[in-house]
C-alpha cells in the first residue's frame, strides 16, 4: 500500500492513497483526502491512514451529514423493521432533537465530547415548550435511539466505531411507585361504578394487563365458560389520531391469564349489555369487536381513558395515582397475599421473573419479614429432631 502528498496552499496538504487496480479495468485507484496543518501533521495523518487501510477499518470521508444521514435510516431500517408506533417515536425525537443538535456535522466528525454535550443541554433545558429540562428518562431513549442508528451506519461500513458506546447518558432515578392497598383499591372499584370505564378499571385490577392490553381485547379472546383471557393484540393510538393493532412485543406478553369468579360474572353482565346495545343499533355484537369500546364499536382513546381515571382518583384524595398503579396494585396485592412470583410475572406478562422481583420486592418490605416467619414455621410443624452436637472426644 502506498501514499504520497502534496502541498497545496500554505497549511493545506492533499493526500493521495493507492488502494489498488480495478479488478474489471485494471486501473490503479486512488483516494484523496485533504489534510489542514503542517507537513507533519499531513505526514502523520497519512501514515495513519496507511495503518487502517491495512488493517480493514479505514472508511473513507463523506459528506454525508448526520442529519442526512438519520433521515435514511428512518426510511431504509426503521419504517421495515419497527412498529408503526416507535417509528412515529423514532422520527418525533431524530427531527425535534438529534437533528437540530448535531444534524449538519458530517457523520464521520461526531465525537463523544458532543454527543455528551447534549444530553447535558437536553437534562437541563432540552423541553420545547422552555420549561426546564426533559427527564433522565427521555434522554436516555434519545441515547438509544443515537446509537441503534450509528450501530447501523457502523454495521454498513459508514463508520468505524459506534462513538456512542462512549457517552454515558443521565442516570435513571427508579420512579417509586404508589402503592394502593386493597382498602383504596376497593375505594376506587366503588367511586368507578356507574362511569363509562368501570368495566375496564376493574378488569385492570383483576387481571393487571398493561392498557394497550385492554384496550385491544376482544371479545374472542375471551372464554367465559373456561374463565380464560388471551392476551393476543394491543391497541396503540399515534398523535395524528391513528389507532393501531398490533402483536405484544414479547413471548412472554403473549399470554393467558385465568379470570377470578368476580371478573368472569362482571365481563358477563358487560357483554350482555353490549350485545343490547349493539342490537339497539341493528348491528349484532361480533366476537371481533373490542371489549372496551363506544356503542358504535369505535375504539377507546387511550389518552381519555388514562385522563378520566386519574380525574376520578384525585377526585377521592389519591394524588399521583395513575391508570398504570391499577397493574402496579394487582402485582403487590397477589404477592402480599402470598402467590409465588413466578405466578404473578406470567400474569403480569413479564419476559422472566427477576423482572417481577425487581419492580416490586423494594416496594414490599413486609415480605422479607413475611419469609422468614413462614421459614420458621416451616420448621416447627416439620417437627424436626435436632440432633446434639457433641464435643469429640
């Protein structure tokens, strides 16, 4: 492999690279790359140049800029390969907050430093509104979306290394969550009788399904006669207003979960009234329509129905309680009562128990005490003999 240079101008070096013969016309090819600095600098530039050629981990410099850049890989991997959804989420954060912040750098000259930069600005004052600054959260999924992009353009040769393996974003702070016992839980399930979603908030309760969960049941998922839920779409609505049916993420979400005696007569009496409904109408009630839904079969809005419960929760004192802590409340009630985790995390559609365990057993602090009773209970009624442990003689 050889190179040679050349000054142009005072401080202006140009590099040439041979890099071989064209294997269909047998002419030499050459790369040029210009070099600012001194003739040491070109020198040293070149001969590093030489090294990475060598090695198989020279990219050659283009213009493509990281804004260009983003915006391909939008097009060309996210919109084949993610969820109508987290595309929408992809693209929302590459054009209000990737792109003006770096957008017009050239791809190969993004560095750590930068990048870092950034995601200090974003924690500090990165809101849009100018209220403050986004949360560790949201700029560590800004983090994940940075580097799955750059792992990409690495992957297909347009970089050498993913510079975001060496940013580190904020630290995520575990958001500490509202506890309702059973006494609040009841309070709520009563206060909800009557409402629109009272059917929904207490199949929350009792099943601990995610609201996208919920929301996309149907009625053919559902088996009374057997009390058996199937957990088999989701409902997800974008910010132009579009709903979307999709698949669970997971294996693990893609679940069935036995319904109590109260659930089973409860969504009984729910569907009953539906199919009145529907016959009121003229339309007979499908087994594909959705199980929470308008009487003309339209979906729920997520968003509504998250707003209404939160209304109706402040409305009894319980601040912060979200529709989220209603799956939070099923999960600690069953391991109060004593179900094995393992239980609950297949219930709670978890990809492995020491998920479960991680959420929920800092939340619980009745349950190490409650281990070590049931440990010495265990013993007693075992009416174990213990023997003495003699001195050898």
């Amino acid at each position: 492999m050889k190179g040679h240079m050349k000054q142009r101008s005072k401080g202006s070096w140009t590099i040439w690279i041979d890099v071989g013969r064209d294997p269909e016309t047998g002419k030499r090819k050459q790369q040029t790359l210009t070099i600012r600095g001194s003739k040491k600098d070109a020198e040293r530039e070149m001969r590093a140049i030489l090294a990475r050629i060598e090695g198989g981990a020279y990219v050659k410099p283009t213009k493509l800029t990281v804004g260009e850049y983003l915006e391909q890989w939008l097009q060309s991997y996210v919109a084949t390969h993610a969820t109508p959804k987290t595309q929408a989420r992809y693209e929302g954060i590459v054009k209000a907050h990737l792109v003006p912040a770096f957008g017009s750098l050239p791809l190969t000259a993004l560095q750590p430093r930068r990048i870092q930069d950034y995601y200090s600005q974003a924690f500090k004052s990165g809101r849009k509104d100018g209220n403050g600054g986004l949360s560790a959260q949201t700029v560590r999924y800004h983090h994940m979306v940075l580097y799955e992009a750059l792992k990409h353009a690495v992957k297909h040769g347009l970089l050498t290394r993913n510079v975001a393996e060496a940013v580190d974003p904020p630290t995520l702070e575990r958001r500490e969550i509202a506890i309702l016992d059973s006494d609040r839980v009841r309070i709520l399930l009563q206060a909800a009788e009557g409402t629109p979603y009272y059917a929904c908030i207490f199949t929350a309760v009792y099943t601990g399904l995610r609201r996208s969960e919920l929301l996309g049941l149907r009625w053919c998922d559902i088996d009374l006669d057997l009390a058996m839920l199937s957990v088999t779409q989701t409902l997800h609505q974008l910010k132009n207003g579009t709903y979307i049916f999709g698949k669970p993420k997971t294996r693990g979400s893609r679940r069935q979960i036995a319904l109590s005696p109260a659930l089973a007569i409860l969504l009984r009496e729910h569907k009953a009234k539906q199919e009145l409904d529907r016959m009121l109408l003229g339309k007979p009630l499908s087994p594909m329509e959705l199980v929470f839904s308008h009487l003309d079969s339209r979906p729920l809005r997520p968003n509504t129905v998250s707003r209404a419960f939160e209304r109706l929760a402040r409305s009894l004192g319980f601040k912060g309680i979200r529709f989220h802590d209603l799956r939070h409340a099923h999960a600690t009630l069953m391991l109060k009562q004593g179900i094995h985790p393992k239980i609950v995390s297949e219930r709670l559609g978890h990809s492995s128990v020491a998920i479960t365990l991680d959420i929920y057993s800092h939340v619980l602090p009745g349950l190490q005490e409650l281990a070590a009773r049931k440990f010495d209970e265990g013993l007693q009624d075992a009416s174990i003999e213990i023997p003495e442990i003699g001195v050898p003689q």
